[in-house]
C-alpha cells in the first residue's frame, strides 16, 4: 500500500476505544439498544423485530440482500431489483428503492414513536409496476445467526455484499455525520470513530464477524447463497451482474445488461431521486455529507493515519487469516 495518507504521533493503542468514548457513543445514538454484542438503533429497529425475522414468510421467488452498512447495499440492491424485474429499468425508474427492496429489520412501531410525522408511516396508493416484478428482494444489516430460517433451510435466497473494511469504516464514519437515526454526530472526530469501529462498539456490531459469519454461511450454502464483493462490482459490473443473473434465475439479454449496467452507475444513481434518498429528512440530515458520497476504492487513505493503518492491518491480518477471505484496498 502506498503510503501517501495523514501521519500522526504514535499512541499506545488505537483500535480500542476508551470507556468515555464507548459511552458517548451509545448516548450519541437515540433510544440505543445494546444487545447480543450488537447497539441498535432505536428509532428504526429492536431486539425483537430481528428475533421476529426467523419466521419471516420467504419461499424460492424471494432474494434478501444483506451487507454491513456503507458497504454497497444501495448499489446492489438497484442491481438485484434491475434483474428482479427482467431489466425494466423504465419501470423502476418510477418506483423508490424503498417500495422495491424493503428493510426486513425495521420495527414500524419503534419509528412511530421516534418519528410520528415520517413519510415511511403515510398510506400509500397501491403501486401497479411492483407486480412486474419477477422475484421479491428485501435488504437487511442482520448478521448471520439471526437469518430468517427460509434462507437457513434454502428455501429462499440470500446475496451479501462485502467491501474492504477501510473504505466501509470511513462511508460509515459519514454515515452517522448525516443519519438521524445514528444521532446525526456531525461533530464526531474520526481518531474517536476509528477505535470504535475498528473494536466493533458501533451500530451493527463488528465488520469482521459481520463478514466472516456470511462468508462461512455462503460456503456452507452454495446453491442460496451468494457472496459478492464490492471492489469486484467497481472493477467489472457486468460480469458481476451476469452471475448474479444466473444465481437469481433472471435471465437477460445483452441490451438489457447493458441497460441496467447504465442505469446502476454511481453518476446515474447519485442523480435518481428512487435511489439517492433525497427527501428523506426524517432520517437524514440535508446539512450533512450526501446519502450516496463518493463510491470510490482507497478513500480510506484520506482519513487513515500511517499508526491507524498500522494497528489495523494487524488487526485484519489476526481476524482473517486462515478465513479465505481476502479484499483489495485502492
């Protein structure tokens, strides 16, 4: 890796979080939730509307995406709901992602309490290009061990998407300066970010057992499973898409791939009011970074110092090594 990012003096320890900052952090993120070694944010989801997802009603013509947040989850889902309905990208370019790829975890009476005037709650007149649709995909930012059992006992189908811890620790970093729901911690320094991420005492938890738990759950299920990693996606979308195109069950044809490839640039979806979230300020800040930032491999560079990425390479090497798991960082 080259070295061109900030230098700062060295400090004893700088993945472990101190205890000020822990608790800071969880008072930071409204009616936070500690669980199962997870915070949870309260406006938005609960303990019991994840338990609630093992007898989530799924059968063979259902995909659930699942990811660590900031990991391209808003990417691929346009990807996978682009293949869901036979590459129509004129019809989904009418219907929000939230309508065609829904969060499984959401606990609707959490937001009704945190956000009674939320857009999410309003009545909505049915939608007639839903019903176009081929498959039903759903996201979600579970880890592994509370996956509905449908997708357990390879009833439906599952695609998790992955990407190098450094880019998503600094996406996420931006993430909670904008989110709401994450207390809007515009102010947050990253020095007091990065041990928190990195020691995993943040919302969804930790990024290796995140990953690894769906890395193993993939090689133990390959016929509904499917893991697919982010910078593959920026390097070759179409062979990406092709595969997934297979695994879906959703054939298309050349014009149509390369339609849809169009249609899930980062530019064109950056422009797409169905999928940058603009409007969305019940849940994000308009004052903080933009939804949908940059989209780029090696941004980490720009905010990891050289003793950050020394501790953390240390770390990625202990957590991995051995899994077969592997990412490139620029």
């Amino acid at each position: 890796l080259s070295l061109n990012f900030r230098s700062t003096p060295a400090a004893m320890s700088l993945i472990e979080p101190t205890a000020e900052q822990k608790a800071k952090y969880v008072a930071s993120v409204p009616y936070a939730e500690l669980w199962s070694e997870n915070i949870i944010p309260g406006m938005v989801a609960s303990s019991q509307s994840i338990l609630n997802l093992a007898d989530a009603p799924l059968g063979p013509d259902d995909i659930v995406i699942a990811s660590y947040p900031k990991s391209g989850t808003t990417w691929i889902s346009e990807v996978v709901s682009a293949i869901a309905f036979g590459g129509d990208t004129v019809t989904i370019k009418g219907i929000a992602m939230e309508d065609r790829v829904p969060w499984l975890e959401i606990d609707i009476a959490k937001v009704v309490a945190a956000m009674p005037d939320s857009p999410v709650l309003a009545p909505k007149p049915p939608i007639p290009g839903l019903a176009l649709a081929k498959k039903r995909v759903f996201f979600t930012h579970i880890h592994s061990e509370y996956l509905p059992k449908a997708i357990k006992e390879g009833k439906a189908k599952l695609v998790y998407v992955a990407r190098n811890p450094k880019d998503a620790a600094v996406s996420f970093y931006h993430f909670h300066r904008m989110a709401k729901h994450l207390g809007n911690q515009i102010d947050m320094p990253w020095n007091d970010y990065f041990p928190l991420f990195a020691s995993g005492h943040i919302a969804c938890g930790s990024w290796f057992k995140h990953a690894l738990g769906y890395w193993n759950f993939a090689k133990e299920h390959p016929a509904n499973a499917k893991f697919v990693v982010y910078e593959d996606m920026k390097k070759d979308l179409m062979a990406v898409m092709e595969d997934l195109e297979s695994f879906v069950g959703v054939p298309l044809s050349k014009e149509q791939r390369v339609a849809v490839v169009q249609h899930c640039s980062f530019g064109s979806m950056r422009d797409n009011k169905m999928t940058n979230r603009e409007g969305w300020e019940h849940l994000f800040d308009d004052k903080g970074p933009k939804f949908m930032r940059k989209g780029i491999v090696g941004d980490w560079k720009n905010y990891f110092t050289v003793a950050q990425n020394e501790e953390f390479d240390e770390l990625y090497k202990k957590k991995m090594t051995g899994s077969g798991l592997d990412f490139e960082f620029e």
